[in-house]
C-alpha cells in the first residue's frame, strides 16, 4: 500500500492536472505510464503484470478549478457555464472531454457523459447526492475513458429508486453504468444503493487506485467486463450475487481480477470475489462472508465461494478472513499461495483446485471445512497450516473419490487403485491436520520429503491416518500421525525409519514420546486432540532397524524402527 501512496503522490508532482473546459483539449494526457507499484511483481508468482494496468492518469486525483467546468445541482435542475453541458431538466448530458467538478443535490435526474469516442472526460464529485428512480445516476453512454474523482473529504450518495427503465439500446442496470473504461480514484466517500441492480459496472475495464466505497446492492456490487484492478482503495460492499464480479464471455483471456492493495469488507449472497478468468492477489485486508457463511452449506443453492477463478489464482501476500458456504478458495485450474495470512471457515472446501493446488509459504488457518486442501495435486513447501476437517484434511482427487472405501486392515498395505492420477507432495513447511475423515488421501500417489507434519485423525467410520492408492513414500521430514486401527496404513516405502504401532484405544490428550537408545527424546510430549488406537512416527533422527521408546501416557514399550 505505501508503494501505491507514494507511486500516488509521484505521478501528482510530475504530471499536469490542467483539464480542458468545453470543447478544449487536454494537453497533459500521460497516457499509459506506470502502475502503482514502482516494483510490480517482486514477491511472490506473476500471472497478471500490474505494471500494464495503471496509467498516470489512473492515479491523478489533482485537478485545477479555474481550468475545470463546474456543474452545480439544483434539486430538480442544474446549471453550467460549459457548452459542453447541456441540462435538460434533471438530466445532464456532458459532450466533450474535459474535467467536470459536480457538486449538490438532483432529486431524481442522471449525469450522462456522451462525448466523442476518442475523448477522456474526468468527474469530479464534490458532495454530490444524485438519485435516479429509474435509471442510473451516472451513465456513461459513449468516451474513451472516464475518470471518476471523489474530492478531497467530500461525501457523495448514488441511488437508484427500484427499477431501470430501457432509454436506449442499453440495458442500464447499475447506480454507476459504463460502456467504456472507468476508473475511480480520489480521497473521498461514495455511497451507492442499488436496490434492483449492480452497483458499478463497466463493459470495459474497471479500475479503483482510491476512496472509499460503501456500496448495497442487489445484484452484483462491482462488475467489469474485461476486467477489475483495485489498488488503494476502501471498500464495504453488501450485495445480492457477487461482491466483486469479472467476465467476459467472449473472450477468455479477459474477465480478470487483480488486486494489489486495500481494505475489503464483502457480505455477498453469490461468491465473494469472482473472475471468469485469472485472478492475482498481492495484498490487501479482506473479510468475506458469502452465501450466508459455513454455517449456511446445506441451505445455499448457489455458487457462494469466497474467492473464486475460473483460469489460474494466485496470492501472494494479504490478509483473508473468509466465512463462506461453499469453497473458500476456489479455481477450476490451478491455485498457487506464496504468502499471506489466510483464516477459513467454510460449508465446503477451504481450498480447491480442479488442477493443483500449490502452496509455498504463507499462514493458513482452516478453522471449518468438509475437506481442508482437495486438488488433482497438492503441494505444499512452506508455510505454516492448520486445517480442520469434517471429512479429508488433504485429498487429492484423481479419478473418482474413493476415499473411505478399500477394506485395508494393515499397516504398509498398498492399494488397488493403479489408474488413480492425484498426487500429493509434502516437501516443507509446517502442518496440523485434524480430520474426522482421512488425514491425508491420496488418490494416487503420496510423497513426503520434508516440513513438519502432524496429523490427528478420529476412532469411528471408515477412515485412516494416511490412504493412498498407488504408493505412499518418506525421504524426508517429520510425520507424527494418530486415528483409527481399521484401515490403517503406514508408508509403503521409506527412506528413513518408520514406526507404527497399534494400541489400545487411547483418549485425547494422551502424552505420546519417542526416545532413541541413549535417552534422547525425538518426538517429546505430543498430545493428540483425538482419541486414537495407532501412533505413525518417521523423522530424520530414527534409524530403520534400531530400537526405540515409545512412551504412550503411563505405558512404555520398545519398538523397532523398518
């Protein structure tokens, strides 16, 4: 955020806000210069470069009064000394480019810009109250680009009065409608109530680099068509489908999201953040509710994710709280996490990707969930994650899901599944998984090389510790894993030792430790959350072969590492 301040500041200083009035011409365009980050992409994946998709003029928010057409709102009516303003009782059309400073009140009237295809028109809003019963407030009929400004600590309220009557071959269905490239900036606050439609919507690109918006809407509260990029922005939005919305359902490479910075607050009946293409994140405070919360799953009918991509999601840094009643985080591809602070509690998956989910680094707290991680792949490297779980902690579906079934009654067993095709890959980072299904589920193939995994499985049903199809593997690491006997299994090969031992049922909180032949604790006072009848032990420090402790509460047995 700071980067985009300073970028903010910068691009003020060095470009000229002078503005045209009526039909004059803007001089000082800078045109498409650079974005607000004056290091794009430095940390973390780049899917979506945002040094392409902020122009200077996206971020000025200076602007000289004496060279700018001032339009004053009079109730029923309005007034300008531009010609390039013509008032037809509350109706405003603005026909050139140029900078427009609004300010007062219209009862039931429109703005409409209708300037040449090639012009860039600026609004400056300056305590604007505009209600439009049944239109827009704003409509931008035809510009090249239009820059909505909210003026320095002004407070500004669009509303719409239920209804949007056809006017023209539009279907004008928002508080703020664009045909064109929109951009909102500014220090102000915009207010918008749109109790039949969306809030703001472009038919071309959508951009916020500033202000704060509190937005009620009963459709969508921000949609843009070939895109939506917000950078520095404030954002509380309450809507009847999604909270923030991108498609374009003629072209797949647009319909993306990127957010670089802000605070969002979102409260959406569909999903939260929706891209019909790829997403990229790289920071941002963010609380969601969608769909009515995790509390909601049973009930929703909808698609009510909290982030959800169509293409490739990234995240690289942020802080997510999502309460959703279907996935928290979703894409029917690929989904990579590098950094961040995400909390979860959903009705659904807390991550899922139809292809494979990757997460390098990064805290993720999954407080509620059916399945925790679900991919084709999973991979995790780094980054430190707690997920609880109604059914799988991990599962990687490849084929169908046959998690639960199978019959295996023995440690080391393998199963039938050869065409299974998922994978999982543990090679970092910190884990806790506390499932009521299968701890990990491998649909194929599992491999552990590394990072810190625990997982707390329960007694009852038809679950295990670790399931996998094809093979289970160890190089590397530490695994400490407790839950049923039935169909327990242990890894299938190994390049380290391995224990597993059966034992009576134990209760939660049942101190387990493992001692080397010297005395040496390797795995000291573990306490599952559980009750449980078998311990799984594998770490760098135990030797195949060799002859452990294993201290389960007051009972202490030697044990055998293969």
């Amino acid at each position: 955020m700071k980067r985009l301040v300073m970028a903010v500041l910068l691009a003020c200083l060095l470009l000229s806000s002078a503005c045209s009035t009526g039909n004059q011409q803007n001089s000082n365009d800078p045109g498409q210069t650079s974005g607000p980050s004056d290091d794009p992409g430095s940390k973390g994946v780049v899917i979506i470069d945002p040094s392409d998709l902020f122009s200077g003029r996206d971020l000025e928010v200076g602007y000289d009064e004496t060279t700018s057409a001032a339009i004053k709102l009079n109730g029923n009516t309005a007034a300008s000394g531009s010609n390039a303003v013509k008032v037809s009782g509350s109706t405003v059309a603005i026909t050139d480019e140029g900078t427009y400073i609004l300010s007062g009140t219209l009862n039931d009237g429109m703005i409409i810009v209708d300037a040449d295809k090639a012009d860039k028109v600026r609004l400056v809003l300056n305590n604007v109250k505009i209600n439009s019963k049944t239109s827009a407030p704003i409509y931008i009929r035809q510009a090249d680009k239009v820059f909505i400004t909210l003026a320095p600590d002004s407070a500004n309220t669009l509303s719409n009065g239920g209804t949007f009557a056809q006017t023209d071959e539009n279907s004008i269905d928002a508080v703020i409608f664009s045909k064109d490239d929109l951009t909102l900036n500014g220090s102000g606050t915009l207010i918008i109530n749109s109790p039949a439609g969306h809030g703001i919507v472009s038919k071309d690109e959508l951009k916020l680099t500033g202000g704060t918006y509190e937005i009620k809407a009963a459709s969508h509260g921000l949609e843009g068509k070939d895109n939506v990029c917000i950078g520095n922005a404030k954002l509380s939005i309450t809507s009847g489908m999604d909270g923030i919305h991108a498609e374009n359902p003629d072209d797949s490479t647009l319909g993306f999201i990127y957010i670089q910075s802000g605070t969002f607050n979102i409260t959406s009946e569909g999903d939260g953040i929706a891209a019909s293409a790829k997403m990229q994140i790289d920071g941002g405070t963010f609380h969601i509710v969608s769909g009515g919360g995790s509390a909601n799953a049973a009930k929703s009918n909808a698609s009510s994710k909290g982030i959800k991509a169509s293409g490739e999601l990234v995240i690289n840094d942020g802080s997510f709280t999502v309460d959703s009643a279907d996935d928290a985080v979703h894409s029917n591809a690929s989904i990579t996490i590098t950094g961040g602070t995400i909390e979860i509690a959903t009705g659904d998956d807390g991550f899922h990707a139809d292809d494979t989910l990757t997460i390098l680094s990064g805290t993720v707290k999954v407080t509620e969930s059916y399945e925790g991680l679900e991919g084709l792949h999973v991979k995790v490297s780094g980054g430190d994650l707690t997920l609880y779980a109604g059914d799988d902690g991990i599962n990687a579906a490849g084929g169908t899901d046959q998690s639960g079934f199978g019959g295996r009654d023995r440690f080391g067993g393998r199963g039938d599944g050869a065409g299974s095709k998922g994978s999982i890959e543990i090679s970092g980072g910190k884990l806790y998984i506390n499932a009521r299904g299968d701890g990990i589920d491998a649909n194929g193939t599992l491999t552990i090389s590394g990072g810190y995994t625990v997982v707390c499985g329960p007694i009852k049903g038809d679950t295990a510790t670790l399931d996998y199809d094809v093979s289970g593997v160890i190089t590397g690491g530490t695994f400490i894993g407790t839950g049923a006997s039935r169909r327990a299994m242990s890894f299938s090969d190994s390049e380290q030792g391995v224990i597993s031992v059966r034992i009576a049922s134990q209760p939660a909180g049942t101190a387990i430790t493992l001692s080397d032949s010297k005395g040496n604790k390797i795995i000291s006072d573990y306490k599952p959350e559980l009750e449980f009848e078998i311990v799984i032990l594998s770490s760098p420090d135990i030797v195949k072969g060799e002859t452990y402790t294993l201290n389960v509460g007051s009972k202490s047995d030697e044990v055998t590492a293969k």
